[in-house]
C-alpha cells in the first residue's frame, strides 16, 4: 500500500476547512478538467455568440442618465462629453449598461472575482514597492464575484471598437477579438498544468511578450515604460502646487480637472486618513507616519468614474518630498442589480471602499502597498497611492497591426486574474483545446460593438438636440 494511502486509511490527517480534501493519488472522483468539460451539455460554447437583447433595455441617454445619479451634477455634462467622443469612450461609460445585455447571454455559472469593467484600456503598468514596472489589470471600481464570461466578453468587444476607432478593417478588428479569447484559453490551459503556487504568481512581466507572441508591441510598451517611469508623485505635485505661507505647499487651480476645496471639505478629507490607517498592514504605518498632510484638492478622473468624489492629497516628508494620495469614491458596482438574473448572489452590503480593495488583490499578482479604505461624511471612497509610475497604452491609437498582440496580452493577463479566484482546471476544461469559444465571442464582440456604435450615435444626436448637456474636450 502506498504511504498516502496508508495516512489517509489511518485517518490521521483530518479535514481541514479552506484546504482541498486529501485524497489519494488515482481517486475515482471527477476532477475539476472534467467538471470544467461537463458543463458544455448545459452551455454549449457555441453558444456564446448570443445577443439578444430585452425590449426593457434603456437607450443610450437613459442609461447615461441613470448611471449619473448620485454623482457631483455639476460634472455630468464632463462626463456625457467624454462618452459622445468614440463608441469605444461611450462603451468605456457605459458598464452597467453592458451588465445588462449580458444578463441574458449564455454563462456556466463558474464564478470568479471579476474586474466588472474589463475593456481594453483598463490594462496598465504601475510600480511596486521597489519601483519596478509591473502590467496587468488597473481598474476595480465595478469588481465584484460574477461570470468570468463577462469580462472575456467586455474585453473582445472593446477591442474591436478600439480597433476601428484606428481605423483597422473589419477583419483585423475580428481578430483582435478571436486572439484575445485564445490567449485567455491557452493561458488558463497554461495555468491548470503548472503546479498551483507557480500558477499563482505565473507569466512574469518579462515573459509575457514572448508568451503572448506579442513582439510588434515592444516599442509601445518600451515607450509607455519610460513614461510611467516618469509619472510620479513629485512630477505632478512641481506642476500641480505652490508654495505656500510659512513653507508649505497648496494645491493650485486648473479648472475643471482641479480645483481647491474649503477648509471644512479639506478637513474632513484629511480626517478620514485616520479611518484610512486602521485598514492597512501594521508595517505600513511607520511609513505613513514620516509624512505630514499638507492640502487636499477634487480632481475630476477617468471616463466612467467622472462625476464620483475624487480628492488628492498632498503629503511630504521632512525633506519636502511628497506623497500624493488619490482620496476617490466607491460606488456600488454597476453589476450588482444584474448578478442576481444570472444566477450569482448580489455582492453583500457593506463598505464599497473595501469591496473595491479586495477586489483589487484578489485580481492582481501585485498590488498597490498603500491600498486602503475610508469613509468620508458617510460616503464610501478607497484610497491609494497617485501617479504610482502608471502608464498604459491608448488601443485606440496602436497600430493596426499591433491590435491583435494587445489582444492577446490583455487576454492572458485576464485569465491570470481571474485564476486567482476560480479553479483555472474548471475554466480550461469548460473551454477545451480547440477554437470553439474563441469563435462565439467573437462573433459576439462584433454584434456589441454594432449595437455600442448605435448607442454611441444616439447620445451624439440627443447631444446636438439639446436633451443633454455635453462638454467636449475636458
């Protein structure tokens, strides 16, 4: 009898709860592949090519509007601005709407924390705790457990619109789409044979061209490297601030980006930091400690999230070297009405801040040190480090011959986050060796961003009629 065997016969080694059950090598049991297999008599993968949208489907301008409720009103015409510029801007606004449609799009009930927002600019690089360049996902405000299906398939359609926003034929936009769901496929195969601790921390950023056969990106992503690098706290704190009264520093005006708060607003922001503190790891304390605050600003961010309450907050060391904290606030996820109609549990209530933080390290190899939450006047908000060395490539603007090498990195790089938290045997064996899911969703990315372009034109035309207020160019 073999020595497992006999430990496990004896039964000397328990269950224990969160740990696999000990079972001998050679078990009868169905494996995780197989299970992964099953689950294509239910969910066929051709399937996957659906898109059949509910006649309660809100246009364009109310979905727009919906999605503005409870955000800063004075922005909303900054954020409709941003949408009507590009079908690929509008789709980038536009995630609850996405949520939505997909709620009746085929899914096999395999969850896994999901970036809720997986569009093709949401890929980024950012620097670690030494300073090193690392590239993966960089956007969690809609992170939530939901279908893996639905970030592969937000992916695939947002690389398709990017690429015609380039000006890429049909066929290369098709492709993008095709690489991006094969990278994902071949990558969580990658994965489900490696033993799990090397799956877990796989695909260092050095290797992830030559894994990705992603050689025509070189010099965009050398480009974009050398920027992030750049993109500091000091940087933007020279352009951003002044010196002020007695030695410090103020945040300067640059309406509408950024502008100054009162001193009540300043003070509360600033207060929240204490909140803030009891949320990070112990050894990050003596680090804050050696800073002072010195002025808080409201900066207006991204696509999807202008309108939410985003500060920057500006501290410096004792030789005047400074910090820059992003102070922004966490919403519900646009995804949490439309979990439920898919058959997964809505997120339970609590501090949106947190669930965006965890989120976030559940996804990432490596994340932010600085990560935290916060409550502000009773609203919600994460906090982390500003201008982290971030950096990111535009897929609106690559080359169309390099669109199909950003496909297939994000794509893996998804498939990494997402085999954090969903066992990637079950995913690799639902989606199997041959292209039969990467040919439904690309099919499908193509008829989404018909219906996004659709969308796109309708909010352009409500814009120009005056039953929404745009401001273009901020």
């Amino acid at each position: 009898m073999a020595e497992d065997e006999t430990v496990l016969s004896r039964g000397r080694i328990p269950e224990v709860p969160g740990f696999a059950r000990c079972t001998a090598q050679g078990s009868p049991s169905a494996s995780p592949k197989d299970e992964g297999k099953a689950l294509r008599s239910r969910v066929p993968r051709a399937s996957h090519d659906s898109l059949v949208l509910s006649v309660r489907r809100p246009d364009a301008v109310r979905a727009v509007e919906e999605s503005s409720r409870g955000r800063v009103p004075e922005l909303t015409p900054i954020r409709v601005g941003r949408m009507a510029a590009s079908p690929f801007a509008f789709l980038r606004g536009a995630a609850g709407l996405m949520a939505h449609d997909l709620v009746g799009t085929p899914v096999t009930g395999l969850g896994a924390q999901i970036c809720g927002d997986a569009h093709a600019a949401n890929f980024g690089l950012y620097g670690d705790a030494r300073g090193r360049l690392v590239i993966d996902l960089n956007d969690f405000d809609e992170t939530v457990v939901g279908p893996w299906e639905w970030d592969v398939k937000r992916l695939a359609a947002s690389l398709v619109l990017a690429g015609r926003q380039t000006g890429a034929d049909e066929d290369i936009c098709r492709q993008a789409a095709f690489d991006a769901v094969g990278a994902y496929r071949r990558t969580m195969r990658l994965l489900a044979r490696m033993p799990v601790l090397d799956a877990w921390n796989a695909i260092a950023d050095e290797e992830l061209v030559s894994h990705t056969d992603a050689r025509d990106l070189l010099g965009t992503l050398e480009r974009v490297a050398e920027k992030a690098r750049n993109n500091t706290s000091a940087r933007f704190a020279a352009r951003a601030t002044a010196e002020g009264p007695g030695g410090t520093r103020r945040f300067v005006d640059a309406l509408p980006v950024l502008r100054r708060v009162t001193d009540v607003e300043a003070a509360a922001v600033a207060s929240a930091l204490g909140g803030y503190l009891k949320t990070l790891p112990e050894d990050r304390l003596p680090l804050l400690a050696r800073y002072a605050i010195h002025d808080v600003a409201f900066r207006v961010v991204g696509t999807g999230s202008v309108g939410t309450r985003s500060y920057v907050v500006l501290l410096l060391d004792h030789r005047g070297e400074p910090l820059v904290l992003q102070v922004k606030e966490a919403r519900a996820s646009a995804l949490a009405p439309y979990l439920p109609l898919a058959g997964f549990e809505a997120p339970v209530a609590g501090h949106e801040g947190r669930r965006v933080v965890l989120g976030q390290k559940r996804m990432q190899v490596v994340s932010d040190n600085l990560l935290g939450w916060a409550e502000v006047e009773g609203r919600p908000f994460q906090v982390r480090q500003f201008r982290n060395r971030k950096g990111s490539v535009d897929p609106a603007a690559l080359e169309p011959g390099q669109l199909d090498d950003y496909g297939r990195m994000t794509g893996a790089l998804l498939a990494r986050a997402h085999a954090h938290s969903v066992d990637p045997r079950l995913v690799a064996g639902y989606c199997g060796k041959n292209e039969e899911f990467d040919e439904a969703v690309a099919r499908f990315a193509v008829a989404y961003a018909d219906r996004t372009e659709a969308d796109h034109a309708d909010l352009v035309a409500a814009v120009k009629d005056g039953r929404i207020a745009a401001e273009a160019g901020v």
